[in-house]
C-alpha cells in the first residue's frame, strides 16, 4: 500500500496545536472534515476516540495511530500532524508522542485499513526517517518526506 495514495498534501498539519490526547484526534478530524473527506463528522470522531478508549493507539517510540471505522468515510482517509512538545498519550512505552497518524476506514473494508496501519509501522521503525518527520518545518515538507520514502 502507497501511503501517498490516500494521504492527501492538505491533510498535513505542523505543527498541531493542541497538547491532549482528545484534542489532537479532534483536531486531525476536524482536517479530514474541512477538507469534505468526511460525511459525518462526529460519526467519524466517535469511532476514533471509542477505539483510543479500548486501548492507547501510542504505540511507542513517539508516534501514535489512532483510528476507527465508521460510516463516516466511503474510503480510507488520513491525517498526519506533528506535534512541537509531546503529547501524553498513554502509550505502550509510557512515553508522549510527537508523530500522530489519523486513519478513519469504512466500517465493511477491513483490508485497506490493516494494509494502512502496517505500511505505517513499517516506515515508523526507520529512526532517521522518524527523527525527519519530527523536525519537518512544514506540512509540506512531511508529505515530501513521506512521498520519497515511498518512492524508494
């Protein structure tokens, strides 16, 4: 899976402006909202903080990938922000991320969103790419990043 294939440029922010867990999903939501990617808002920023309260999508390292599926979304859609000072987010390893990686996928497609979440972890175990992402001065710059990894 081709991450930049469903992460559009807009849909990058840097940095984040909000420092809680709630507010940073809320805030990538609102993104995917503002850019019409979503048909019901709220429907699509439910499913994600359900799914963050059955367990941290922090996964560690930094970075984190909340998600949900919902019948917000006819397809997969994702947001990235990158955070200045780390967020608390109650991640496997107890430390804060600075990496966040939205996906909201239709209730009925499981594939995509499985494919999506582990082409992220893949690219996350890179630490100089990771160490990029977090010192990327723009939202455009992250998506370039992103775009070349891919290329290869």
């Amino acid at each position: 899976m081709i991450l930049t294939q469903i992460l559009q440029p807009d849909c990058v922010k840097v940095p984040v402006e909000s420092n809680t867990k709630e507010a940073v999903i809320t805030e990538l939501v609102d993104l995917l909202d503002a850019k019409g990617l979503l048909s019901k808002r709220d429907v699509a920023l439910e499913a994600v903080l359900t799914r963050e309260r059955t367990r941290s999508t922090g996964t560690g390292a930094g970075i984190a990938i909340p998600h949900g599926k919902c019948n917000a979304v006819r397809q997969l859609v994702m947001a990235i922000g990158i955070a200045r000072e780390p967020i608390e987010f109650e991640s496997i390893d107890g430390e804060p991320v600075t990496i966040l990686i939205l996906l909201v996928s239709p209730a009925d497609k499981t594939g995509p969103h499985i494919q999506a979440l582990a082409q992220i972890s893949r690219l996350m175990l890179d630490d100089e790419f990771k160490q990029k992402l977090e010192n990327a001065a723009s939202a455009d710059e992250v998506y370039k990043l992103l775009q070349s990894k891919e290329d290869g």
